[in-house]
C-alpha cells in the first residue's frame, strides 16, 4: 500500500470513529436495558457470612460427608453441607429436634484460645 493510500485510508478511519462509538455505545446501552428488564428483581434472600465454633470431630464430619457426596457424583461445600443439614432439622418433630440437641456436645461460645 503506498504511502498516500495509507493516509487517506487512516484519515477515514479517523472520520469514521466518533460514529462508530456512538453505534457501539447504544448497542451496549440497549444491550443492558434489555438485561435489567429480563433480571428477576432482586429477591428478599441474602448471602450472610458467618463465624462459628465447632468441635474438631464434627468438622471432620463435614469432610466426611463432602467425600460420601462425591461418591454418588455430588460436589457439595461445607456450607451447602450445614445447610442440607438445616432442611432435614426442619422437618423433624419438635421431640426429635429436642432429642438431637440434647446429644450435642456443648461448646464454650466464644473463640477458642491461642494454644
């Protein structure tokens, strides 16, 4: 390409630009209206992170479980893990609620010492 051809062909380039950024910005522009208007509104749950204390045994659970999950082909973290326990203690009766509390070890509330 000579020297002039070049010139001229980055000169329209240049001349062409400011539309084509304006024509890019509204596709965007319509691009994320659209997005909003499909978005389910933003639902009442929320994610809230959490400390808590736990004895040793019963974290070692939590891994157990993870591995039993992965052997039927599941993936599961430790807190969908605490929440599946959740789901099940709701549905207990209030006798069997009652008799699960009572054979948990009790736990000092608090944060453990610095050994």
């Amino acid at each position: 390409m000579a020297k002039k051809d070049l010139k001229a062909a980055l000169g329209a380039s240049l001349r062409t630009e400011p539309n084509a950024m304006t024509d890019r910005v509204a596709r965007a522009d319509s691009y994320f209206e659209t997005q909003e208007s499909l978005s389910p509104p933003p639902s009442a749950k929320k994610v809230i992170r959490d400390g808590f204390t736990i004895p040793a045994s019963e974290y070692e659970g939590i891994a157990q479980i993870q591995a039993h999950a992965l052997q039927v082909g599941l993936a599961v973290t430790k807190s969908e893990v605490l929440r599946a326990g959740l789901a099940v203690l709701k549905t207990m009766s209030p006798s069997e609620l009652k008799q699960t509390f009572l054979v948990l070890e009790k736990v000092k509330i608090g944060r453990p010492g610095k050994s």
